[in-house]
C-alpha cells in the first residue's frame, strides 16, 4: 500500500501532536512532583473528546478519523507501545527474590488473589453485566474482569514509591515486590482467558484454537487456561537459558552486530509464538522481558537492552499513554456513582484481603495495614487490563474510565500513605537492617508516588527504567 505525501505529512503532524503532547504532559507533571505518566494521560485527554471535541470537534476528528492511513498507523503505534509497555513490565518482575518471607509471601498472595476474585464475582452478579460490557463481552468476562481490577497491583508503582523512600533493600520491600511478582504472573494467565473469551465471542479465533474442532465454551476455556499456564511455565524455567543459548549460538552475529536487533527479534518471536497458540502476544512481551531481566546488583547494563528502553519511553510508551487518554471520553463515560462504588469496593476488598493474610502470617496489625496500602496501588498494569480489553471489546466506555481512573488514584494513594508513615516511623520497613534515620527524610514527603509504568524507576529527565 502506497501513500500519498499529503497522508504521510498527515500521520507525521499527528505524531508529532502526539509525542509532544504526551511530553509535555509528562514534564510538567514532574516539575510538579506527580507522576509523568499521568501528565502523559492527560496530554491524550486534552486532544480527545473531553476537551479539544468540546471546543473543535472537527480537529479532534481529524486527529484520529475512523478509518485510513492515520487511524492504522496509530492503531500499530499503539499495539507495539501494548507490546514495549508489557516487555519492561516484565524486565522488573526478577527484580525481587522470592526467599524472604515464604510465610507471608504465600498467605497474602493466596488471600490477595482469591478474595478478589470472589469479590469481583459477588460484584457481577449485583450489577448488570451488559451494563458494563462491550460488543465482545459476557458476564464470565466482565466478572473476571472485575476480579482483576480488584486484584493487580503494580510492579513498577511500587518500585519506585519504595527507591523515593529509601527503601528499597528492606524486608518489607522485598515481600510486597515478591507477592506482586506471583500475583500478576497469575493474573497474566487470566488475563489471557478474558481475550480468548473475547475471540470466542467475536468469532475472530486465530493460531492453534482456530483449527481445533468442536465449540464447547467449557474445552476453550480449558485450552487458553492450559496454553496460557504452560506457555508461562516454561518462558519463566527455561526462557533466560534460551535467550542467552541463542546469543551465544544461532543469532551470535546478529548480537554481536546489534544487541537491540538481536532483542527484539528474540521479544517478536515470542510475540509470535503467543499468537500461533491463539493468546494474546504480551504474554510473549512478558515473558521476553522476564528472560532478558539483568541481575539487580548489575553495575553495567545491556546497551541493546538501554537502547530498547530508551526509544521505547522515548516514543512508543508516551505515545500509547497519550492514546489512552484520548480514549477516555470523561463527557459521555464517566459515570461518577458507578466509579464512586467501584472505587470503595475495589480498595476495600484488596486492602481487606492483604490485611488478613499478613495477620494470618503473623505481621502486625500496623504492618499489616501499611502492607495492604502498598498492594493497593495498580498503576500501569491496571491502565493495560483497562486498555487490552477494552480494545478487544470486552468492556464498554464506561468501565474503561473507571479502571483508568482507579488505577491512577490507588497508586497516588499509595505513595502518600507510605511517604506520610516512613516520615513518622521510619523503622517499620525495617527488621533486617538498621532503621533509617529520620533526617534522611528530608524532602521525601513531597516525591511523587510513580508514573504507573516502566518509565518511572528513575527521574524524569533521564527516563531509563528496569521496568
């Protein structure tokens, strides 16, 4: 396909629009002390139906019309930004180890997920599934949506509230970075039913599922669960190994030649394989990241990893934030009494969850508290279960919102409790090294919680991130 040189100067000037837009957003959120993410979302809102469609309607449209050559390359913009967002998700799940406390690690992931999920499923049955469901969705969907929206927590939120305070190597850090670790490798997993429910429903199955015989919606759900888990299981045993066999093997001349090519093509291939097995390719840009991960104690990075980073924060991830919030539509969409509820009910039921498997592990009460405040946080993760399924039609205008927003509020909410509680008591992160002392703090109480994505584990004017 062949373009004009007045549509590509089109899809130039909007991208152009775009990245600015995103930056700005980002830069002037940091000087503020927020996250740059949410300056990065709200660039997006400002050129969509919310502000610029009020005032000009006809230069929103033109922005991004329904159809052509804008609209595609925006919607491939998009998808990879989808793809890069989830690949440094998954470049900051080796972050923590999994040996300090197994006890709580385990009693709070097994509460933190499986009260969630009880309580997103208690939650469909009060409300109107189609009510909140797109042209793709059913009530199992939107309540395993629901149950995800309740139980994720973010990996990079958390990260970065706890490198603010200072407390990065403490215990407490560790454990809350370690149940994040589990909980959203298994979230990923449900995450990939949702879509593959949405394909059923669509009609639009692809890979594998597409050639396999019968239509029992009991035998897909058992195929996604099992190709999911199984995918998963052997990326996260056998992935690292794999990826460094074929950097020292088959693709040696390509990562001698160019260390990012050479991750890339490793990061697409991945992708692909997902797609051949009928589930959705970030659970292959979860994995790649997973198995490319450096070691925390590294003193030099990959500069084929540094170099994905950086032009994937540079251009793809604001750009795909900036889409996000051109989709929210908060004129037609907000609906305030369903997110008001949304948001007790969500905060509650997670916060509640964590808080009893910490006091079943033995935690304290004010540990316990200050531990499910931090789980409570969902940040970029939330805004992808958000925009996934909501670009594959399981949910409607009105949910999407809604989990933006929720996961946009939790993770601020967060990172002010934790930096109001370190600021009084800076020794209950801490019992296995020496308390922080309180002057240390100075100046802390003010720093932004994280912006929700990998582009926050560092400050705003280099955004390099492990995430």
């Amino acid at each position: 396909m062949s373009l004009t040189v007045a549509e590509v100067a089109k899809i130039l000037i909007v991208l152009t629009v775009f990245l600015l837009a995103a930056h700005l957003g980002g830069h002037i959120f940091a000087r503020l002390r927020q996250p740059p993410v949410i300056g990065e979302i709200v660039g997006g809102l400002l050129l969509g139906p919310s502000a610029l469609g009020l005032v000009a309607p006809s230069v929103a449209d033109w922005l991004i019309p329904p159809s052509g050559p804008t609209a595609h390359v925006l919607g491939a913009v998009y998808q990879l930004g989808t793809i890069l967002m989830v690949f440094l998700a998954g470049l900051e799940m080796r972050q923590s180890g999994l040996g300090a406390e197994r006890r709580t690690v385990l009693y709070t992931t097994v509460t933190g997920l499986v009260i969630p999920f009880v309580g997103g499923l208690a939650i469909a049955q009060a409300v109107d599934p189609e009510a909140l469901a797109g042209p793709h969705g059913s009530a199992m969907s939107i309540s395993l949506v629901l149950g995800l929206a309740i139980a994720v927590t973010s990996i990079p939120v958390i990260s970065r509230i706890m490198m603010d305070l200072g407390i990065m190597d403490s215990l407490f850090a560790r454990t809350v970075l370690t149940v994040a670790v589990v909980e959203d490798v298994l979230l990923y997993v449900v995450l990939a039913v949702i879509l593959g429910l949405a394909h059923i429903q669509a009609d639009t199955s692809y890979g594998l599922p597409a050639l396999l015989p019968g239509d029992s919606i009991g035998w897909d759900v058992a195929y996604y669960v099992g190709a999911s888990v199984l995918f998963f299981a052997l990326l996260l045993v056998g992935g690292r190994a794999a990826f460094q066999r074929l950097a020292t093997g088959p693709l040696g001349a390509l990562e001698r030649r160019s260390p990012a090519a050479f991750r890339l093509v490793f990061l697409f291939a991945l992708c692909l394989s997902c797609m051949g097995l009928g589930i959705d390719p970030i659970f292959g840009a979860l994995t790649a990241g997973i198995a490319m991960a450096e070691k925390k104690d590294a003193k030099t990075g990959s500069p084929g990893l540094s170099a994905v980073r950086g032009f994937s924060l540079a251009f793809f991830v604001p750009i795909y934030f900036a889409l996000v919030g051109f989709r929210l539509d908060l004129v037609q969409n907000l609906d305030l009494v369903f997110f008001g509820q949304l948001f007790v009910l969500a905060c509650v039921i997670k916060f509640g969850s964590v808080w009893v498997g910490a006091r079943l592990a033995g935690k304290t009460p004010s540990w316990s508290t200050h531990f499910a405040v931090a789980m409570n946080a969902r940040g970029g993760p939330g805004i992808i279960v958000a925009s996934v399924t909501f670009g594959a039609g399981v949910i409607n205008g009105q949910f999407f919102v809604a989990l933006v927003l929720l996961s946009i509020l939790t993770s601020q909410l967060a990172g002010a409790w934790l930096t109001r509680v370190l600021s009084k008591d800076p020794t209950f992160v801490s019992s296995d090294r020496p308390p922080v002392p309180a002057e240390a703090l100075v100046g802390q109480q003010s720093l932004p919680s994280e912006p929700l994505s990998a582009t926050a584990v560092a400050p705003p004017e280099t955004r390099s991130t492990p995430h």
